[in-house]
C-alpha cells in the first residue's frame, strides 16, 4: 500500500510500492492529513501521461488506484489530493509514486469495467429509488426524498373543463361532432353526414 502525507498542500509519499501495467483492484493508496483538512471533503487524483482519474476517499482515507492509470507502462504515475467545504478549496502539489513498469500480459483477457467517477460514486450514494404518490415524483434515498417534481396531469393537478364542442373519451379527447342536421346545430357535422346531407339536396333540385 501506497502511503502518503497532505501537509496543508504539500503531499508526500511516505510509503510506496512497485507498479506493473496491467494491475486492477490491487495497488492500494492511504492518504494522511494535517490539521490543514479538517472539515473538508476529500478526494484523490491519479495521472498517467493523459489519462487521469478522481476517486472519492474512505472514512480512513483509503482508496484504490484506478485501472486506467495503469495501462500503459514506463511513465510515472503522479497522485495527487483536494478537499472542498462550501467556498473552501485546497488542492495539494503533485507526488510521484514511481514509475510504471511492463507487467506480462495474459492472453484473451477481457475488458475491465471502468472506474466510477467521483461525482457517480456520489449518486450512487445518494439516488437509492423512485418514489411517484399519484402528483409528485421523487428521488428517495431511504426514506427521505432528495428532490421531488411535480408530474403535469397527477392526481392533484387541475381539474380540465371541456367546451361544448369537446367530449372526453378515457384520456382521449375528441370533437363532439354530430351526423345530421337534427337536434343541437351549433356542433360540427361528420364528413358521412355533410355527403349525405349533400345528396339528398341533389336529389330534390333534379326534381324541380
């Protein structure tokens, strides 16, 4: 394991170990604070060349290098740590944990699972179901909901009047047409009743 002391920001490797490419889930790091970080939340960062990632630290400060900073062989890998508390920021100097070294590869190995950012370990902390009571629907974690929208058309929302030239029909809505001239006028006539009402009409004036 990887050992290292945040003095304010000033970081130091007190502790360190061979790196081989190719390691997952094996290179482990402990990062170590001065009175500097009380309060802060704190978060490591790993590079290697142009690859870089940021993992969230355990209550014990512990975390585990990420994969991805372990591809590729013959560079350093640099770590790095910040902390953040409201306005408060203190990001630390970069330490170098050594250098990458050719590790053997093994043939058909398969594809890794990428490293979960920072602000995804976050949100999967937090977003555990959701939650819809008939209005509003909420992102709940626990029991508690952390944000809540409210669903146009719920169970509390408004209650729609239709016009008279309107009709409901489950959640369809609809022109209240009618098929003859007979009874209420002031509704619109279907297609069939206008051709029907049109050739009757035909009919009286061959008559004439």
């Amino acid at each position: 394991m990887f050992i290292l002391f945040a003095d304010k920001n000033r970081l130091r490797v007190r502790r360190r170990e061979p790196l081989t490419s190719g390691s997952a889930n094996v290179c482990a790091a402990r990062f170590e604070f001065s009175p500097d970080w009380q309060g802060l939340t704190r978060k490591a960062v790993f590079k290697a060349g142009k690859e870089s990632r940021t993992v969230s630290l355990d209550e014990a400060g512990e975390c585990v290098v990420p994969w991805e900073v372990l591809v590729t062989h013959g560079q350093p890998l640099m770590a790095g740590v910040f902390g953040k508390q409201g306005g408060t920021a203190l990001p630390t100097i970069w330490a170098s944990l050594g250098t990458i070294l050719e590790g053997v590869t093994m043939d058909g190995e398969g594809a890794r699972p990428p490293t979960p950012d920072a602000w995804e370990e976050e949100l999967a902390k937090k977003g555990g179901a959701l939650a819809y009571d008939g209005l509003n629907l909420s992102l709940m974690s626990g029991d508690s909901p952390l944000s809540t929208v409210e669903i146009a058309g719920g169970g509390g929302g408004p209650a729609y009047k239709f016009g008279h030239g309107l009709k409901q029909d489950g959640l369809n809505v609809a022109v209240n047409a009618v098929s003859d001239f007979s009874g209420d006028n002031t509704l619109p006539m279907t297609a069939a009743g206008v051709q029907a009402a049109v050739g009757n009409i035909e009919i009286l004036l061959e008559t004439i």
